[in-house]
C-alpha cells in the first residue's frame, strides 16, 4: 500500500511527508538496487544490531566510556586496515576534517588548503574551515576531475595540504587512475605539502586502483573514512595517520566537543561493516558496471532525447543518471513504480546545480547487495516502466 500523507493547502506535500512516503516505498519494494539504512525502521536495526553484534565484539565487557573499550577497538581494527600506526574515532566526518586541517596547518607553517571545488568541504559543509579553523582553500582546478600532477605543480601559489576526495562525488564518484594518483601525490611533495585522502569512501576504491587499502591509504599523510556510507554503519569516522598527529587531534577533537561520553552503538555497527560489508564491495563494484551499462541501453530504447550515465564505466559501486525532465516528475515516477510495481530503480532525483540547465535533474545510484541478482534485462525492463511513468 502507498504510503498515505496530508496535502498541504496549495496540493504540495511537505518535504518530510515525501521523506516518509520514499522511504516506506523503499522499505517495501521487492526488488531494489540498494536499500539504505535510513529507510529501515530503529526497532528493526537495535534489534539487528544486538543480535549480531556478539560476532564481532565481546559484549561481556564494559560500555566505551569517553573512547576507550569497543570505540578503541575501532580504532586500531582501522589504523591496521590502512596502514598507519593509529586512528581516533570522531562523531562525523566533517568533524574529522576539521580537525586534520587545522593539525597540518599548525606543523606546515601553512593555513591553506588546495582542494577541488566540489569536494565536500566546498559544497556540504558551509565554510567550515574558514570559520572554524582560519583555513583558506584554493582550487587548482575547476575540471569535473581531481587535479592533475601538472595542475598541482604549477599551481600559482603556495599550500600546505592538499586534499584529495576519493572518490569525488559531486563529479560523479570519479577517480583517477592508479598513476595519475601517484603523480599528483609526488606534485605535491614536491612543493614541500602533506596530503590527505577525504576518503569517505575509500572503502570501495581498491577494485578501481588495484591495489589494496592500505597501498593506497599509504600514499597520503593522512586519511580519513566513513562508517555509514559505504559499510552500512550508524555513524562516525576515523581520521588515521602518525602516532603524533593523532594525538593532536584527540586534544582538538575534545575541543570541538567531540569527546562523547559513550558511542558504542556506532562503534558496533562500524565493525559489522568492516566484517561484512567491506569484504562484499568488490562485487558490488563490479555489478555496478553491468547497472550502468543496461540503464544505458535503457535509456536509449525508451527513446529518452538526451540522458547522461557518468561516469559511463562506474569507478566504483556508485555513479549519476541525468535525465531531461524536472527533479518533482522524476521523483514521483520513482516512489509510485516503487508503490504500485515493488521494483525501486532509482530514489531522490535534484535539479542540476546552480540552475545552470532548467529543466535537467540527476540522482545518484548505487549498487549494493540487493542489486547482485538483477541481470542487465531486469534493468533494461526496469528503466522502460520509469520513463513510461515519468514521460
């Protein structure tokens, strides 16, 4: 049944009731290309997470108390995953960033921070480090790419971190390759700057290099991951590097107010990701090509004038879908196959950014378990009722 909502005076329903609507669609379509955590309801995952989270952790011990126990754990679990001697655990991501920025300013001498312009900072973290920390960033490019090793080298002025998103998502969850990386890495060593790796998807980025994780985290100063995005977990973060920044940033990590007192349901989750989800990314990666090539094919069969699926080889298990039609038609046509068929292709499509192309929307998919039984026709078929639905 259709999730069933209020109108508001003018028809519209309001952006929480369309939340709610998407979510039960999701919740209970048979067939999807993922379901997110968001969409679950919190009875279901304590429950979940109290049954299982024995396989991971002794839960005889005591609760973490101001990060020790099970959040110390954590750390370390990551620290060896990546490579470095150690990691602390932080409340989000952007607080992590924060605070490695502001360490590498201090022991660069240098408060600037190159890094793209539609990196996560730039875009979804309203000037945080300029208002926080004093931190001033510069692009050295504006190309819909991370930079290259000749952009980073012949930048006109000096920086002491570079920062380089892995993937970039705003670009499409687009990588470089396992060379251009290096080179861009060796550029900035070159102009005496540390680097550091958002790498709040990173998780997902070995199949694309190559290489394992802790090669790749090995080539940055410093690297930060995400628990919830890509593992499935509740929340949280760790930011890894040498023994001596971390402790720096334990003592600014307590001054930004996050020394939480107890954070083990987080925890718990972050290490039945990193035992069952971090093992599953490579297939899901895979998969994720033969998605973007039958949405493709999709597409075209359906006689859409003009679509763009980027990058057209997913670099990971994530990618764009851009379609000529506005972002209300596109998310209703998605809810209501959702409702009314039980297959979810797609979730939540936006209005192209900066109103730079009226009319033109795109959503990101994502390809995760529940995608791993769909063959290309079942996304072919899938695509032809969304644009029927959406036409």
């Amino acid at each position: 049944m259709a999730y069933e909502t209020a109108m508001t005076p003018d028809g519209t329903r309001s952006e929480e009731d369309e939340r709610r609507r998407r979510s039960a669609a999701l919740r209970k379509a048979g067939r999807v290309l993922s379901r997110p955590s968001s969409v679950v309801p919190l009875g279901e995952r304590l429950t979940a997470l109290a049954a299982d989270a024995g396989s991971v952790y002794d839960l005889d011990t005591p609760a973490d108390i101001y990060g020790d126990g099970v959040v110390a754990e954590l750390e370390r679990r990551v620290a060896a995953l990546l490579g470095f001697p150690a990691a602390a655990f932080f409340p989000t991501g952007t607080m992590a960033q924060q605070v490695a920025m502001r360490c590498w300013a201090g022991r660069t001498g240098n408060s600037t921070v190159a890094l793209h312009p539609l990196a996560h900072p730039e875009v979804h973290e309203r000037g945080a480090f300029g208002a926080l920390s004093g931190l001033r960033t510069v692009h050295p490019t504006t190309a819909p790419r991370l930079p290259t090793a000749g952009e980073v080298r012949d930048f006109d002025e000096p920086f002491g971190t570079l920062m380089l998103e892995l993937p970039l998502r705003d670009a499409g969850f687009v990588l470089p390759d396992w060379d251009q990386l290096t080179a861009v890495v060796g550029a900035a060593r070159e102009r005496d700057a540390v680097v550091h790796f958002d790498g709040a998807r990173l998780w997902e980025c070995a199949p694309h290099f190559g290489r394992g994780l802790a090669e790749i985290a090995g080539l940055a100063d410093s690297v930060y991951v995400s628990f919830y995005k890509s593992l499935d977990g509740m929340s949280g973060a760790v930011l890894a590097g040498p023994s001596s920044l971390i402790d720096e940033a334990r003592t600014w990590r307590h001054r930004y107010g996050g020394q939480v007192y107890q954070q083990y349901p987080a925890a718990l989750s972050a290490l039945l990701g990193i035992e069952r989800e971090l093992p599953r990314l490579a297939s899901y990666v895979a998969h994720a090509k033969v998605v973007a090539t039958a949405m493709a094919e999709g597409f075209r069969a359906a006689g859409v004038p003009w679509f763009r699926v980027g990058p057209e080889v997913p670099h990971t298990h994530q990618f764009q879908v851009w379609l000529p039609y506005g972002a209300d038609a596109l998310s209703e046509a998605a809810v209501a196959q959702a409702e009314e068929t039980g297959v979810g292709l797609f979730h939540r499509f936006h209005p192209a950014p900066g109103g730079g192309a009226p009319g033109v929307s795109f959503t990101e998919v994502t390809v995760a378990g529940p995608a791993l039984d769909w063959t290309a026709q079942d996304v072919v078929e899938a695509v032809a009722e969304f644009v029927r639905r959406a036409g």
